[in-house]
C-alpha cells in the first residue's frame, strides 16, 4: 500500500470549497475541543494550581497534623485529540505533563504553610523562596485512554528520606471509585450542595448531616462520608512514581524539617535517636521483587504518632528504592566510545 505524498492529501483538504464561515466554525471547534493543548495554558494550570491552594481559606489549617500527610489529592481531566497518536489512544508523553499539574496541586495543597513561610518574616523555611526541583519520573501504563474519555490522576506522598520526596499516582476512570471522604470539601458530593461550593468545597452544608461514626468533622479531621468502592481491576490506566527536591537557590532542604514546618509532622520522641534516613541511590537499592505491606488508609481511629508516620515512611521506601534502581541508566550511554547509526531532523520542512 502506496503513503500518500503528505504535502498533495494536505493540499486537497485545503482546496475544498467550502464558505469561510465553515472554516471559522471548523477552527473554533478545533480550538474549543483542544483548549488544553494551547500555549500558555500548561502554565495557567500549574500557576493556578499553586496559587490556589496556597491562598485558598478553606485549605489545611495550620499544624493540621500527619493524618492528612499520605491522603491522595484527585485532579481529573480529559484526552482532546491533540494528546491521541496513531493508535486512537493518549499518547504515553502526555502523561507526564497531566502529572506535572496533578504534583503541583498535592504539593501546594498540604505544604501551602511551608510554602508560604517564605512571606512571613522570622517564620521563613528557611529565608529566601522554597522550590520542588523534579529529579525523575517513571510511569507504567496498563490500559489505554480513549480519545475525550474523562480521567482521574489520584497522587500522594508515599515516602522521603534525606534529600528526596517520592510520589505516587495513578490514572483512573472516572466514575469508578469514590474516594471514602473528602477531608478538605466535606460538602464535595452531597446533593444539597451546589455544584460550584461541592467543586471548590467552600458552600454551606444545606442537608441532614450524617449520623453516627460518619459524622463530618473539622477540616483537619474525617470528612462527609461516602460509600468506598473496592478497586475493579480494569479501573486503573497507569501508575507512576517521581521523586522532588527541595531547593532554596544551591541549598538542599531536608523534606522532614520542610513537613514539621508545614505542620505536618508529630513531634519525635526524645528516645528515638536512630540517625535520619539516609537518601537511597542506586547502589543501596533493593534487588527484589517483593512488594511491601499494604497502605496505611488511618481509617482505624488511631493517633497518628511519630512511630506510626516512621513505619509508613519505610514501607513506602521498599517502592522507592526500585526508582533509585534507575539511577544507574546514566553509565550506559556509551557516548563518543562508540559509532552511532546516524543523525536526523525531528520536524523535516
């Protein structure tokens, strides 16, 4: 079968004769239908997911303490046509520009303190402006993503040590879980709520408030309840994990002392005197297969002590060394050692 010429099939679908007001439609449409895709709104989204956040009145309060620390933060979104390749799917790269938004919007919603220390005279963590540096991201995809089909991107802090913060999230359907509560919207999901209070999660509860252990508390407790739904198996698109650090200009922040001042950290015991974790690199990488224990949902009324945050920082850890694992692709790249096959234009004109 023949490739046709691409500059003859573009010349006959630009030669058909039709009014300029058809084209005018056939442009906005396109427009419309791609807004996410258009310059400058990657950076509108991350800006607003940043500034939101950290000047939003109903966000976390102040010492909202490590209950909050591993719930994941919901960001959803869609695939116009300009993120589908050839097999009619989202392609594998725009992945990661959709976590970029949904990182920023986890960081931003449980550090806001921390990060607005900077503006607050002897509060400052430390003085000078406080910034997450990306330092690598991996992701594995499991089911493809249809052309304008609705998604989630469910992300959290799974673990840090020394230097490195690590996060999780996964792409799912829309539609098919249902997160247990919404600590910081009690009012996102409830009928009586308007739609845009249960977005922004800033309305008056309007309905009977549930009863019993389901009863909403403040925002730095349990949420409105709705029912959880088990995972299904088909639910999950892909999953991926990437590691931050914390910069002031050369200065490299320790992620613990950045949580404590976020609030977001239960005082050490005094008899704990292990040293802090130390940051894993490739050679300190576990080579196993094994997979930790499962999450720690709090969902058992328990305090959050310093002990128990520690044992969820070190089950996470067992995932996160895998990543570090990767830091040895670096020595393969061979380089001027060796011939390569050739050189070519990514855009020929």
């Amino acid at each position: 079968m023949a490739i046709p010429n691409f500059r003859i099939l573009a010349a006959r679908i630009l030669s058909l004769q039709l009014p300029t007001t058809a084209w005018k439609a056939i442009a906005i449409l396109l427009i419309l239908s791609n807004l996410k895709n258009l310059p400058l709104v990657w950076h509108f989204r991350f800006l607003w997911g940043l500034y939101y956040h950290i000047y939003n009145p109903n966000g976390i309060r102040k010492n909202a303490g490590p209950k909050l620390l591993f719930q994941p933060v919901i960001t959803a979104s869609r695939a116009p046509l300009y993120e589908c390749d050839l097999y009619r799917h989202k392609s594998n790269s725009t992945y990661f520009s959709d976590l970029d938004i949904a990182r920023t919007h986890c960081f931003a919603a449980l550090t806001r303190h921390g990060l607005q220390a900077k503006f607050e005279g002897a509060n400052r963590v430390p003085d000078g402006p406080v910034g997450f540096a990306l330092g690598g991201v991996s992701c594995v995809f499991k089911r493809e993503i249809k052309p304008y089909k609705a998604y989630e991107i469910w992300t959290r802090i799974l673990t840090w040590d020394q230097k490195w913060i690590y996060t999780v999230s996964h792409f799912v359907e829309k539609g098919t879980i249902r997160p247990a509560s919404y600590t910081l919207q009690p009012n996102r999901g409830l009928p009586s709520a308007g739609w845009l209070s249960s977005l922004l999660g800033t309305g008056q509860r309007r309905g009977p408030k549930p009863q019993g252990d389901n009863q909403a508390a403040s925002t730095n407790g349990s949420a409105a309840s709705v029912p959880a739904v088990k995972v299904p198996n088909r639910a999950i698109h892909a999953s991926s994990i990437a590691k931050y650090v914390l910069k002031r200009g050369r200065l490299t922040i320790v992620p613990a002392t950045f949580f404590e001042r976020s609030g977001l950290l239960p005082p050490k015991p005094d008899e704990v005197a292990e040293p802090p974790p130390a940051p894993i690199t490739a050679e300190t990488a576990v080579d196993e297969s094994l997979l930790p224990g499962p999450l720690d949902l709090g969902t058992d009324g328990l305090p959050w002590t310093w002990q128990r945050v520690e044992a969820e920082r070190a089950r996470g850890m067992q995932i996160a060394k895998l990543m570090a694992g990767l830091d040895v692709l670096h020595n393969e790249f061979s380089g001027a050692e060796g011939p390569a096959l050739g050189q070519y234009l990514d855009l020929p004109m």
